[in-house]
C-alpha cells in the first residue's frame, strides 16, 4: 500500500529518511518514527514511551510548550503523536511550502527537550487524568483486560500509558535515559508524504545529523507461548450494559497467512456486511455494535471480536459469536462472499491512500515494520491470490480453544460457566 513515486536514504549515521512524491498535493505530513513503543519496556518502566511522546511537547532549549504549539498552528498546520506496543510517532502537517518549519518544529522537539522538573510533574498527573478517564469508559477498560490476560505478565499485556504506580515512580532520569538508549539512529526513521522534493528534505536532515543519538534498534521480548486451555477474565462494574471482548491468537505480520487473515476479518466482523453483525445485529437485536479487528505485532498477532450488549445476553452473543467462528473454521466461504471482502480491502487501500497522512503513515510503519517499502501492487497480487480454501485454512489454525481469551466488564460478578462456550 505504498504510493508508486517513493525513495529511501539511510545516512551515515545510521538514519532513514523516506518520502511518497505526490506534486498534486497541496500539503505535506511529516513524522519522525522511533521503533521503540510498550513492548521495549521493563515492567517497572511500564508506560515510559508514552510518558516521553508527551513530554516531547513540553518545551525545548529554542520554545516554550506554547511556542512550539504556535510554531505549526500560527502557520495553519496540524501537530500530533501517538505511542503504541512497537512504535512511537511525532508528526505534523502543512501547506507543502511550510515543510522546512515543520521539520525544525518536530527536530527541536525530538532532540532539544528540556524534560523540565517541573513539567515532568505536570505532565505526570495530565496522564494519570488520561488513565483515569480510560478506567471510566468500560469499552476501555476490557481491552486492558484482556491484553492483560492473553499475555500475563508480558510487555504486550500491559497499558501502553501505563500505571499510576510506574507513573508515580519514574524519575527525570529514568525518562533521559531511555530516550537515550532507544530514540538512536538505527531505530529512527523521517517520512514526508505530499509535494516534497527527498534531496532537500534530505539535505535539512543532514545538517542536524550530528546531533541524533547513534545507535542500533533495540530488541524486545519475544511474545509468549500459547495457552493450552481458554483463558477469562472479568470485572464486576455497576454498568448498564456489558462489554465483551474475545481475542484469539494469531500469526505475526511476517506469517504468509497474513493475506487470508486479512479477509478472514472481514468476513468475521470488519463492517456491517460481516458475519457478526448481520447474525448479532440484525438478525437477534442482541448489541448496537458488534465488531472485529485485527492486530499483527513482530512475533504474535490477534483478532478481537468486541461489543457492547444487555448483560443478560451475554451467553446468547458469545454463543453466536463462536457459532460464527466455528462456521468459518468448518466451511470455505463462497467466492462471492470472498470477493467482496476481497474488494473492501482492496477499496480501503486505495481510499487510505488520498491523504497525505495517510501515506506518511504507512512509509514509517513499513519501513519499521518490514525493512522496506511494500508496493500496493505486491498486497494486491497476494490478497488476489487468496483462495476460499485459505481462508478456511486459517481459520481452522487460529479459531481454536487455546488461542481464546474473553474479557468482561459488566455487573457480573463471576464469569464461572463461560468457560464451556468456548470450547467446542
């Protein structure tokens, strides 16, 4: 899903920079990327990524906070970040002529932090609001659940903003530290997607080369092995309505099966035409919203089945959503089925790719996530290559008992029972 016009430059430093040529933009995005994110982390720095990626806006030798703030929006532009298991992202976005601004803005911020006592306190409580408020919403609060039952005391179990406790503990040092060690060279990449020209953006990188930390990629743990048996967790909460989430463990984002997995969630509960919301949805009237996503990390993936529903229906709904799973792993879908699922994926890709964002995306996740630019042409070829069979196939590796986690935030106050929906 990568534009046709891109190139790639690794400077001597052990720096990448990338860029999608797109002149009939009128904009430009631009983000540095780091590969560290939650799964680089030991336990007693759970939430260290994030806690940096905010800090990052908190003020420079050069800016203060607001000036940094007034630097991208005094020009129109757009500034942002986010932090995830594998990577942390700063980017910005503006008139295509604004990209020099915008590069000082995001270097400034990546190198010349300050890491202020006094905002690193600040700052500190703003997160724990932010946990707070996640801790409030229960949609939320089951996907902690669960990530944290699927991969018991594992890096990928954890909140990737994470505790009060490991918030409370970190220190400036800790904080320096590790941007230290992970935000290097090798672990780095600049990617611009929009009317920008990769010799000047790589000439204004290389005049502050110099000052980025050297240095290789840091490994992380690798993921865990599977359950022999489902696993379950709850939580009894004075809610309404209850929450469900239902992982099941799949392959990584290198696993060949990927292409069929793909499709498999599309077909499972991607959209309002998939099997979970025409079965739970509109067919029973058990749940709003019913849907699935799929996750692919380095070395593990999942697809999560998730929905909000009237607590007295929770056994109806899993039954019907492990009936759907079952269907799946028992019987090929037909080839009309697959190829409009096939079409959707393939309809998204092209959509994903009228933005400049977009495209900025995709250049720091491919380069980070593969080590290289995947052509749309290549993932074309692959999910057209799919066969019903494959996907059955895929089904019946991934769909199975031990590979299931269910997470419950509803006022339930024992999941005891449901332990025998899922192995059938």
């Amino acid at each position: 899903m990568i534009p046709t016009v891109y190139r790639s430059t690794r400077l001597p430093n052990g720096l990448t920079v990338l860029t999608a040529a797109l002149p009939h933009m009128a904009s430009v995005s631009l983000g540095i990327w780091v590969g560290a994110g939650g799964r680089h982390e030991p336990a007693p720095l759970n939430g260290i990524s994030h806690f940096i990626e905010h800090l990052l806006f908190k003020g420079t030798g050069r800016r203060t906070a607001a000036q940094i703030s007034q630097a991208v929006e005094g020009i129109g532009g757009y500034l942002n970040a986010f932090t995830d298991e594998e990577h942390t992202c700063f980017y910005s976005r503006a008139q295509a002529s604004r990209m020099p601004e915008l590069l000082d803005v995001l270097l400034d911020m990546f190198l010349g932090s300050a890491f202020a006592p006094a905002e690193i306190d600040k700052e500190r409580d703003v997160i724990k609001e932010e946990l707070a408020m996640y801790r409030d919403q229960p949609a939320e609060h089951v996907h902690d659940l669960l990530n944290a039952a699927q991969f018991p005391a594992h890096p990928l179990g954890r909140p990737v903003i994470g505790t009060t406790k490991t918030l409370d503990a970190m220190g400036r040092g800790d904080l320096v530290g590790y941007l230290a060690t992970h935000y290097v060279t090798g672990a780095t990449v600049i990617a611009a997607a929009g009317d920008v020209d990769h010799d000047e953006l790589v000439k204004l990188v290389s005049k502050r080369a110099k000052a980025f930390r050297t240095g290789d990629r840091r490994t992380h743990e690798p993921a865990p092995p599977l359950a022999t048996a489902p696993r379950i967790i709850s939580a009894c909460r004075r809610t309404e309505q209850a929450n469900l989430s239902l992982a099941l463990r799949t392959g990584s984002r290198h696993d060949e099966r990927r292409y069929a997995l793909r499709l498999l969630n599309v077909l499972l509960g991607e959209n309002m035409s998939s099997r979970l919301f025409q079965k739970v949805r509109e067919e029973n009237g058990l749940t709003y919203n019913i849907q699935s996503s799929l996750s692919l990390w380095a070395d593990a993936g999942d697809i999560v089945v998730s929905a909000g529903l009237d607590p007295a229906q929770i056994e109806r709904t899993l039954k019907l959503v492990v009936a759907e799973l079952h269907r799946l792993r028992d019987v090929a879908p037909g080839r009309a089925e697959l190829d409009r699922a096939r079409d959707y994926v393939l309809g998204q890709a092209e959509l994903n790719l009228e933005g400049t964002e977009n495209h900025m995306m995709i250049l720091g996740e491919q380069w980070l996530g593969f080590g290289r630019l995947v052509p749309l042409t290549e993932t074309k070829a692959k999910l057209l290559a799919v066969k019903p069979s494959e996907v059955r196939s895929a089904a019946r590796d991934f769909f199975r008992p031990e590979r299931m986690t269910l997470a419950l935030v509803s006022p339930r106050r024992s999941a005891a029972g449901l332990e025998r929906l899922l192995i059938v």
